[in-house]
C-alpha cells in the first residue's frame, strides 16, 4: 500500500491595508463579510464607527491571505492605545477567519511587527479561551467565562 504524500500549504501573507485602499478592500465582498463578520463576534450592532475609523487612519485593517489565493483567510482591525503613563499598546479586534491554525500566528507576527515600529510593547486581544490552543506566541492573561485575554510581548 503506497501513501499519498499531503502538499504543503502555500505560505500565508499578511498585508496591513492601506488607508486610501479600506474603501476598495471593505466593498471585495470577503474582506467585508469577513469583517461584518468579527464585528458580530465582537458584539459590535453597528459597523459605521469601525468603518469611519479605519478610513480615518484610526484603525488599521489588516487581511491575511495564502500566497497562491487571493481569497483571504482571515480580516481584523488594530488601534494603537496610549496610557495616561505615556505606555502604549496596540489592540487587535473585529478578527474572523477560516483554517485558523494556518494564519494565526503569522497574522500576529505583522501584528506585532507593525506595534514595535508604534513603540507599542504588546499586542493584547480577546477571545474564546480555546484561541490559547490555537495561537501559540500569545499568553493568556486573564479568564471570564469562556473569555480569555491574550497578550504577546513586543520585542
């Protein structure tokens, strides 16, 4: 009996869109169902805040594709945060996607490349608590329920 060799995924890319380019992106009809999508996970009834955000530069919109499909794996939103203290930090959000496992890391890996060059010294989200099993250069830092925060160091 002879075993068929399984094909490796194509390489995920991440791309931070930029914001003259949100409008076009969020009308490609899987980066806006994908975000409508986060925004429902997220618990967030209206879209037209984080829209208006990410046009203003305020949030930036992130998309995560395989290399050999332009059909995205998954979308989130960022914003840079900034304590009273001067500390700053950058919040992931609105995130969706499919095959996570394949994405997860790389897209956090942009995530926090692009914090570092905000002098951010982490990246912090929320999620299910199974998202611990699933991304593996984030930490758990506190539990609610189901709901677990995450962070990873920015270095």
């Amino acid at each position: 009996m002879q075993l068929l060799a399984r094909e490796a995924p194509a390489p995920v890319i991440v791309h931070r869109v930029p914001r003259h380019a949100v409008k076009n992106a969020l009308r490609t009809p899987a980066v806006g169902d994908l975000l409508a999508h986060g925004l429902a996970a997220a618990r967030v009834d209206d879209a037209r805040p984080t829209v208006l955000e990410l046009m203003a530069g305020a949030k930036q919109l992130w998309i995560a594709c395989a290399a050999d499909k332009p059909e995205p794996l998954a979308v989130c939103t960022t914003r840079v945060t900034q304590e009273e203290d001067g500390a700053r930090w950058m919040c992931l959000a609105e995130l969706a996607g499919k095959d996570v496992r394949r994405w997860a890391d790389d897209l956090l890996d942009a995530v926090a490349d692009f914090a570092k060059e905000h002098n951010c010294s982490r990246v912090v989200f929320v999620g299910r608590a199974a998202w611990g099993r699933l991304v593996r250069s984030a930490r758990e830092v506190r539990r609610d329920g189901d709901l677990a925060l995450f962070e990873r160091a920015v270095s």
